[in-house]
C-alpha cells in the first residue's frame, strides 16, 4: 500500500483505500484556523469528503462510489496562506503535498495545494502535516445523510 512516509498518520488513508488518493472530485467540509503563538506558527485544519469512483455503474446510470470517508488534516506552522471562494461547495481537483525541504532556507517543509474545481482553492507553505483521522462519512444533502 502507498503511503506517504512524510506525513505523520498518512497510513490511515490506504487502510481505507488501498492507496494514497488524488483527492479529485473530493469536497472540502470544514476548514479552520488557528493562531499558536508560542508554538511554531498558526494551523489550519481540513476536513474532506473523499471517495472512490469505481467503473460500475449504479441503477441511477451514475458511476458507483465507495469508501465515502471524510479525511481530517493538521497542517502546522503555516506561511503564505492565500485562501479563495469558500462557499457551499469546494469541489477539488485534486490535493497536492509537495516535499519542498530541498529547495527551502527555513524550517518550511511542504508546499500545499487545494485545487478547486468548484469552490475554495488555497496554497500555502507549512512545517508539518499530519492526517488525523479518517472515518467514514457522506454528506448531508437536501436533509438526507
């Protein structure tokens, strides 16, 4: 199974997928900030509706999704936060987590991307990142789970 030995509880993502997912397609739910003044800078927190789109396809004619989960990061000591078009829905083409220690003077360590297909899209650099769970989830939509 792909993991991502950076990333502190990277593990539990292929526990549920078999594999370290793009996150395309996936929606970001929640997202905070917090500020850590005596810590190693402010965190953002994230939580993302992610799930397999399988090739079978359902009664309804739409592809089968399985494995619907929703995946909780901890990105600490962030810098250069630029945040954009949050709203009902953030849609993502993808997630990126790129290991940028070789090309960085400070103790920045990962350049992070949510890229929106719909939605909220952020970048930002940041010193540790870490999945702190992943449960399974789906979406409360029109008042149905």
């Amino acid at each position: 199974m792909e993991t991502r030995s950076d990333i502190a509880g990277s593990e539990l993502v292929p526990r549920v997928f078999g594999y370290w997912p793009s996150f395309h397609d996936a929606e970001v739910v929640r997202m905070s900030l917090e500020t850590r003044p005596y810590a190693d800078g402010p965190v953002l927190r994230a939580d993302i509706y992610a799930f397999e789109i399988t090739n079978d396809i359902g009664p309804d004619g739409t592809f089968v999704l399985r494995h619907h989960s929703l995946v909780s990061f901890l990105f600490s000591g962030i810098d250069n936060l630029r945040l954009e078009d949050f709203g009902n829905q953030n849609t993502l083409m993808g997630l990126r987590i790129i290991d940028v220690r070789s090309r960085q003077l400070e103790s920045l360590k990962f350049e992070v991307s949510f890229d929106g297909s719909f939605g909220v899209t952020v970048g930002f650099l940041c010193r540790d990142v870490s999945v702190e769970s992943v449960r399974p989830w789906r979406p409360e939509r029109d008042g149905a789970a």
